[in-house]
C-alpha cells in the first residue's frame, strides 16, 4: 500500500512577472527577466488550472509526451535552472535595498496542499507570502518531486522497475529541499509558513518515497514467485523501517508536525499498518511458522 495522499501536487501560486518589477539595466537582462517569466507562467496556468491549451497542442508542445505528469516535469525542468541562476545573480547584490524591495513586490504566494489551515475554506485556498526568493525555489521544488511521485504511480500497472526508479528520483528531490534549500532560507522567516517549506515534511516525503520505492521491489519480488520467505520479510520491514523514520522526521521538527494536516497524517498511519500486516502475513505464511 503506497500512501494514499494524491493532493500533493494540488498547489497552487499567484502571477509574477519579473520584468514589470525588476528594473534592467540591459537588454540581456530584460531578455533573460521575460524568459524567466515566460517559463513560470506556464506553470501557473498548469497548476492554477488556467490554460485554454488542449492536450493535442500541449502534446505537441512538450514533443509528443502524451502523461500530464511528463508534461509538467518538463515544464518545471524549464524553469528551475532558470530561476537558480536568478537567485545566484540577485544574491551578489541581495544587500542592496532596492534588490530587497523588489523581491517584496514580486509578492511570492504559494498555496499548500498538507498544511492544516488550507482546508474547509469556503472562500478558496490559503496563501502564504514570504518575500525571499528561495521560497519560491523552495515550493517549486516540492512541487517537482511531488510531479515525481504522481508519475511514478503511474508506471505501478506497467513497469514497476521504472515506478521504483522515479521514486528514487522524487526521494531526492525531498532530501535536497530538507538538507540544502530550506536550510538557505535566511531569517526571520514567517512563524505561519506552508508545510511544504519544512524541513520536517520534506525530510519525511523522502523517506515516504525511499519507502514507496522498497514497496515496489517487495511487489516485483512477490510477483516472481522465486524469492524466499527470509527475503521477502526483510524487503516488508524495510519498507516499515522508512516510515518510521518519516514519522520521526516529522516528531523533530519544533513545532512543525503541528501544521500539518491531519488527514496527511493519518494517510501515513494507514501506510504503516498496511506494511505491519503485509509482514505479520509474511510470518503466518511462511512454511515453517505453526501459529
């Protein structure tokens, strides 16, 4: 049982275009401004659900991937080098007070699909601001291994090897936010933040992915049919090792746990009972067991 949580990738952003706020000294620059926007806007009309392209012209576009998933990895692909090669530049003059001012009126918004206070809002969903740039690396990336995950679900009923393998690749998406991008954000950060922009949810994620993965192999060994008991019990506690450690990665986070929603948190409660009997079965089945 993977974790049964498919809001994940549910975020949504507010419009920015960086060359109406960010004055450029040159054409270079302004050039490099609109691509930049150019890309991230076709990630807002994906995400917000705004585009009026159809699938035939959003196949063509993304050279004949027919998976929404693929689409929207090759969307973000696009945009992130651009983005981290923004933020390298506005770092060398991030001191300046007209940088700082411009990066408050680009008004970064996020909306968040695990945090508590997103939910049962009639009026529509939650957004969080935070003026530093890194936010927006931060939620974009999320966003990519989220993508991730959806498209590895997608291969469970066809190739589970390549399911396992873009698992992996959304674990480390997780780990790189945790241990390297939100650890960048600099203070003060705002104490009411998205989940997504945690280090405590983005270090369980990747182990919620490394876990999803191990499943995947422990299905394509049952599958075989030639792989012994010892094996198998192994491969199932494994599985229950890394939620474990997903669900203590959200305990360490100072208050964090307490922002994310419940029914996230119960999603992955159900994950680790389901792996605890997949391995209770494991025992009670083997030839040598006599309950």
């Amino acid at each position: 049982m993977m974790l049964q949580y498919r809001d994940l990738a549910k975020l949504q952003t507010k419009k920015i275009v960086f060359q109406d706020v960010i004055a450029a000294r040159d054409s270079a620059t302004l050039e490099h401004l609109k691509e930049l926007s150019s890309k991230r806007r076709v990630i807002e009309e994906s995400i917000n659900h705004t585009s009026y392209i159809t699938e035939a012209i959003a196949r063509e576009i993304s050279g004949g991937l027919t998976s929404r998933c693929e689409q929207e990895r090759l969307r973000l692909e696009q945009y992130m080098p651009l983005l981290e090669n923004f933020i390298f530049h506005a770092d060398l003059v991030s001191s300046h007070n007209r940088m700082v001012q411009w990066t408050s009126q680009l008004k970064i918004r996020w909306s968040s699909a695990t945090s508590s206070s997103s939910f049962f809002d009639l009026r529509g969903p939650k957004f969080f601001q935070i003026n530093n740039l890194r936010f927006e690396l931060v939620m974009i990336h999320f966003h990519y291994g989220a993508t991730l995950r959806e498209r590895a679900l997608e291969f469970l009923s066809t190739d589970l090897k390549q399911s396992a393998f873009i698992f992996r690749e959304a674990a480390g998406v997780f780990h790189y936010l945790a241990h390297e991008v939100i650890p960048s954000l600099q203070s003060p950060i705002p104490a009411e933040r998205p989940s997504e922009a945690s280090s405590a949810l983005c270090a369980a994620m990747s182990f919620i992915c490394l876990a999803d993965a191990q499943a995947v192999y422990t299905r394509r060994a049952e599958e075989k049919g030639n792989t012994g008991f010892s094996v198998l019990a192994k491969l199932h506690y494994g599985v229950v090792e890394l939620l474990s450690d997903a669900t203590s990665a959200i305990q360490s986070g100072t208050g964090e746990g307490k922002t994310i929603s419940s029914r996230f948190l119960v999603c992955m409660q159900c994950m680790v009972v389901s792996r605890l009997s997949a391995l209770f079965d494991e025992y009670t089945h083997a030839s040598w067991w006599k309950p």
